[in-house]
C-alpha cells in the first residue's frame, strides 16, 4: 500500500469510515489514528505500531460535549482543565462508558481521552462521527513524530494516508492527569506544566512511573529511545569525560570547554523550553541518523516544560 501525504479530509474521513488507519497532525506529536469505537480499526494501530496491548490509547475528540458522551463522570477539577486548556495538550483519564472498547483501554475501566489543539484535525473530528483512538505515530518506543515526514520515514507502505499539518507546535506528548476525588494526579509529564494545572485544579499529586506497569501512562521505564546510545547526564562539565571520538551533544544552550569539532545541537537559540520542547525529537532523529556512536544528552533546568524534557531524555537513555 502506497502511503499518500496531503490535506485532504475528505479523503481521510473515508478511509476512517472504512476501519483505515490515517496519521494525523495535533499540537504534541503526530498520531496514528483509528476508528476509537471499532475493535477491527484499533487492532491496526498495535500491528502498525508493534504496541503490546497493555499499553492503552487516548481518545481524540473535538468538545467536551463529546467527552461526556464517553464518561458519566467529570470530576469538577477535570472540568475546570479542559475550560482553561482544551482544546490542549492534556489528556484526562476518566471512568469510560462501555461504548469504548476495553483494547483501547487494555481493560482499565478509565479512557485518556483529549482535544487536540490542530485546526485540520479538529476539522476532521467534527466531520466524523466516532471519535479517534491515536498514539504517537511511531513505531513502539521509538522517538515520536513531529512532521508527516517523520511518519512518512517510519510508516510508508504501512498506512493509507498522512495528513500534512506542519511541524508541531508544542513537540511532546500531552500531560496525562487522572483525579482521586477532586485531586489532580499527573501520570505523564508533557506539554502542559504542573504549575499551569495547579493555577486552576488545585495541588497536584505526581505519579510518574518508571516501570512497565500500564496503570503508569506513557511511562515506560525505556521510551522515546534513538538507536544510538544515548547518554543522560545532569552535570555540564562531566560532557567530556564520556566522550567519544565520534560524539554528538543536545543541550539547551552551548557548552563550552569541548574540543573543536564535536557536533553540538542547542534545544533553543536563547534557552527558551517551549522552543526546547518544540525542538526535542527532531533533534532527537537528526543525530540519530547521522552515525554517531553516541549522543550525550545534558539535563535542562527542571522547571516548566523542563521537567518533561528530562523525562523523554532520561527515558530515551535508558537501554
Ligand atoms: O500528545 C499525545 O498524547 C499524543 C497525541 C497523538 O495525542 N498521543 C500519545 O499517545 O502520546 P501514546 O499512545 O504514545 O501515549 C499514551 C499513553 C500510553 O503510554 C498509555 O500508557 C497512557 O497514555 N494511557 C492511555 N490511556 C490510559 C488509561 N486509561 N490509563 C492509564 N494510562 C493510559
Ligand atoms: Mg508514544
């Protein structure tokens, strides 16, 4: 199957009505999408993907009026997150109505389910009726995508369609945040900060996990990971000890004190993290590509969108 790049929705919508599987820009990462409600359309994301069924998929939608339809029970301090930040880059986890089947949730009684911050994309949700299970687009455990070229690289011949939105604005995945009571807990760390949830739902409970257990979202122990080794180090000046002569580095701004020669990519051009974010996985697959024989990986401030950064890195060291 020839996979086919372009801004058709038309043509998107129909492949979807038919169980087909279509990439689709958001403003975190490219997705690979799906029918939500259909088992046969879902199954195709895991072959696609490689994913284990125990690792479950969050649900596109383009309203909250949709989510309801998917949920009896909307916790006031989830209300409050999405009036502030949907559509946006967070994800809830609510108790999921039987419509969604249980492979899209590997048998958890709670759906992620999100509004995607894209114009062609919430175009197409409006035009469908049935919401979109979606993933990152890429194979499982791999870095995700932030162009359709990226997924074009990875997925050619083995999906339809990609729709072309542009590079992503945001460039990391969506917070993932599931409520105890009224109390928000934060599964994932993503494009969404905690102080920016906290400001509207109150004191946040962090539950980041570095297992393989599914109850901990998106939180693989080892993620994210380029082929070349990569190296997650917190202090600057230690670059040197484990370099290589054919060492790459990613950092937030330069660093000084490497020999000459040594390729350097900066996250920012100023130290700014939304641009860090923005930036992250391409610089992630450039270096990858280009036959170092390691990437050293220098910890960014942990603040802010920071703290998702160093989550992906950290993950993406982890072999
Ligand atoms: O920004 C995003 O969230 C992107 C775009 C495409 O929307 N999607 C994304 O999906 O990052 P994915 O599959 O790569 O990561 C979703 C994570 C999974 O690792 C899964 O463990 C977790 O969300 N998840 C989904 N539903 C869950 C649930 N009901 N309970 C616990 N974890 C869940
Ligand atoms: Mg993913």
């Amino acid at each position: 199957m020839q996979t086919i790049i372009g801004k058709d929705l038309f043509a998107a919508k129909k492949l979807l009505e038919t169980d087909e599987l279509v990439a689709i820009p958001t403003e975190t990462v490219y997705g690979l999408a799906a029918n939500a409600l259909h088992e046969d359309a879902v199954l195709k994301i895991f072959a696609a993907k490689k994913r284990p069924f125990f690792d479950p998929l969050i649900v596109h939608t383009h309203s909250v009026e949709e989510i309801k339809k998917y949920t009896d029970e909307l916790p006031e301090s989830g209300r409050l997150l999405l009036e502030a930040f949907a559509p946006g880059p967070v994800t809830l986890l609510l108790k999921k109505k039987k419509k969604i089947p249980d492979l899209v949730t590997s048998g958890l009684d709670t759906v992620g389910i999100r509004i995607p911050s894209h114009p062609l994309t919430l175009e197409l949700l409006r035009m469908l009726d049935f919401p979109l299970a979606a993933p990152s687009a890429n194979p499982f455990g791999y870095i995700s995508p932030t162009t359709a070229e990226h997924v074009f690289n990875q997925l050619n011949n083995q999906i339809p369609y990609i729709i072309d939105g542009g590079p992503t604005t945001v460039g990391i995945e969506s917070t993932i945040v599931g409520f105890e009571e009224e109390q928000p807990v934060v599964y994932r760390l993503g494009g969404l900060s905690i102080n920016e949830i906290e400001r509207v739902a109150g004191k946040v409970r962090l539950e980041i996990n570095d297992s393989s257990n599914p109850r901990a979202p998106g939180t693989l122990k080892s993620h994210y990971a380029p082929r070349t080794p990569l190296l997650f180090i917190t202090d600057s000046a230690e670059v040197v000890k484990y370099m290589t002569p054919n060492t790459a580095t990613i950092s937030l701004s330069k660093l000084n004190g490497l020999p000459e020669g040594v390729t350097q990519y900066l996250l920012s051009n100023n130290g700014n993290l939304e641009d860090a974010a923005r930036n992250l996985f391409a610089i992630m697959r450039n270096a990858d590509s280009r036959g170092f024989d390691r990437i050293i990986a220098v910890e960014v401030p942990n603040e802010g969108l920071g703290l998702a950064i160093n989550d992906r890195l950290k993950r993406a060291s982890v072999r």
